[in-house]
C-alpha cells in the first residue's frame, strides 16, 4: 500500500528497524537530564544544520506539534499583536489561536492563485509578528522564495514568523529570509507524529529574551535555558528525537531532495495539467506548492478516483476544508518512492484519462 496522504504521511519503511534500534538500545527510558540524552539532543540539532543548511547562528527548539508552535509564537513573542496573510484552512487557524489570545490580531486572505502585493500588506510598527505559511498544505500552494524575501524586506520592527509544516525537510528554505520557521515531523519528514521543530534568527531569540514572557511551561524563554543545556523543561518525546536522529543520518543533503521533489512535482504537474479528467487545483504555476499537490473535479468523480485508487493499493489526500468534497491530495514527500508516483500516474492514464 503507497500513502499520498499529506499528513500524517507515509512514514519511512526504515522507522520500522529504528523503531527496534529505539528499543533494544533503551532510549524508551533514558532519563532526560542524563548524558546519553543531552548528546542525542546536540548530535541531532548538528545534524539538522548539516542536512537542512540550518545557519549556524539559528536556534534549535523541540516543541509537540505545529500547532503548539503557533500558541508559543503568541504567548512569547506577540505583546500586542500579529498580522497573518492566509490563502487556506492552516494559515486561517493560526490567525485564530492569535486572536484569542491577542484579540488585536488581523488577516488577509488571498486566493490560490493570487501573488498579494507586498506592498499594501497591512502591518506597522506595533504589530510584532507577521505570519505566512510557506506551504499551505490544505489548498496545496505554496509562497516562493522571492515573495517572502519582499515581506522580510519591509518588516521594520515585526519578525517574520513561518508556517513550512509540509515544506520543511522536503525543499531548501531561506533561513536567514525570516525570523522563525516551524514545522512538525509527520509531514515531509517522513516520520509519526508528536514532535516539532522551531528554528529562530538571533533577531528572534533578543527579542524573546527581551520580552521575557515566562507565564506558561512552554514559554521560549524556558525553552531556551533549558536548551543551553541540550534539555527542555518537561519530559520530551525522546523516540520521536531518536527516531529523527536515526532519519536525517540517512538522508541526502536537502539541496539533493530538493531537487528530486523539485522535479517530481514538475513531472506531475506535467502529467495532470494535460492528461487527465482531473486538472490541478491551482492553476497559476507560480503558486503551486512543490510537496502538496492538489487535484480538482467534481465531488462524484473525486471520490470515484479516491476508491478506486485505494482498491489499487493507494491511498490519496482528500481535500481539505472548503476543498474537501471537490478535491483531493497528494503528497510529494521524500519518504514516498519514485515507484509510487509511476504507479499512480499509471492508474491515472489507464482508468481516468
Ligand atoms: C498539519 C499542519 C499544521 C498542524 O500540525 P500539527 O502537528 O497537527 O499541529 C499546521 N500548519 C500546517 C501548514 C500544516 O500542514
């Protein structure tokens, strides 16, 4: 069985001997203040450097989910408020958890295949984050490169905060573009859920430090001291650490993967904008997502594909949110081999071309 499922994705099939490794070498209760634990936590934040060309000078943190990412941004870096540019369902509940927090908090949305003029974005001085999600993963688009180095560009005092849940560890991200980037590992890190990782500029870490918010256990502030340390302040998901360690020794640099996905995507995107009784969700080119990609059609034919695709030994996305009944998903995550994609457009040209 191949799972296109954007999340939770299909997990490597070499988690299955981590898993055991996991075990058999007791990290399923070393203690977290001991040695042995603090040297995975450093060899993995080493590693993460190494295979992601994470910058040197950026900080690691381990948090549970993107989700809990969210809430820390708010709690420990937003006094009074944040700006969120949204195009789908992730970015538009980001905006949510802001506002009940800091009910200051605004949003503009766009549409897929929109590009928003940089320029008229509506931040000033007192906003003190501004929120994309590089990779919406529930509308499958995603924001270039170029695009966000223009709202880095015209930040002033707010940070620059990054959703990348479905991007990071699948495609090269512009670390020293922006402030903060989060992602949780059930996505393109090929790995079960329970574990995030948030990455944070120097800026980023003066501004946490001098706002000094300590009022919840996961306050970055908290975070970062125990980190000075390799350890966090409540008992962390030591396997999903692990198993993370054990993945990015196996992987090839990400200018590698990218580049794999990168062509992938364009391969699909290929196939289906000529070939099939299904078109892609996003039609400008510009703002297709390279590891999520959405397909379109009507509701009986969408599920009509999905079953019979499933009865063949391949489960695919459904859609997501206002997306849901007309359109599905599929991931182009690293853990998912080339195999699964000749056998899926295979399926696709022989029964629903
Ligand atoms: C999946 C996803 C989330 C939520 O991740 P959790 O780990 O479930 O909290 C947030 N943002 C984006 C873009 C996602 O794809």
């Amino acid at each position: 069985m191949y799972t296109f499922n954007p999340g939770p994705s299909a997990v490597y099939p070499a988690v299955r001997q981590y898993l055991t490794d996991a075990f058999d070498e007791g990290w399923l209760s070393a203690p977290h203040r001991g040695e042995r634990f603090t040297g995975l936590m450093r060899q993995t934040v080493t590693d993460l450097r190494a295979k992601l060309n994470i910058p040197q000078d950026y900080t690691v943190f381990f948090l549970s989910s993107a989700t809990e990412c969210w809430e820390v941004l708010t709690q420990s870096l937003t006094p009074t408020k944040s700006f969120h540019l949204y195009s789908g369902a992730f970015g538009e509940k980001w905006l949510d958890y802001a506002r009940a927090l800091r009910p200051a908090s605004t949003g503009q949305a766009f549409g897929l295949d929109e590009l928003p003029n940089v320029h008229t974005l509506p931040f000033n001085d007192d906003t003190d984050l501004v929120c994309l999600t590089q990779n919406e993963t529930s509308n499958a688009t995603q924001l270039r490169d170029g695009f966000i180095l223009n709202v880095f560009n015209r930040l002033g005092n707010a940070l620059l905060a990054i959703d990348a849940t479905s991007s990071l560890g699948g495609i090269q991200l512009k670390y020293i573009k922006a402030d903060i980037w989060f992602a949780s590992v059930q996505k393109a890190f090929g790995l079960p859920a329970g574990l995030a990782l948030m990455v944070l500029s120097p800026r980023a870490v003066a501004r946490f430090r001098h706002l000094n918010e300590r009022a919840h256990y996961n306050s970055l502030t908290a975070q970062y001291e125990k980190m000075l340390n390799w350890q966090t302040n409540y008992t962390p998901n030591v396997l999903g650490i692990y198993l993370l360690s054990r993945v990015l020794q196996d992987r090839a640099p990400i200018k590698a993967v990218h580049q794999h996905l990168q062509d992938r995507a364009t391969k699909l995107y290929d196939f289906f904008d000529s070939a099939t009784q299904l078109s892609p969700l996003v039609q400008n080119p510009e703002t297709r997502s390279t590891t999520v990609i959405g397909l379109q059609g009507p509701p009986a034919l969408i599920d009509e594909v999905k079953r019979s695709a499933l009865a063949q030994g391949m489960q695919l996305g459904n859609g997501y949110g206002t997306w849901k009944a007309n359109s599905l998903r599929i991931a182009n995550f690293p853990a998912i081999p080339d195999a699964a994609y000749e056998k899926l457009v295979q399926f696709f040209a022989k029964d629903f071309a």
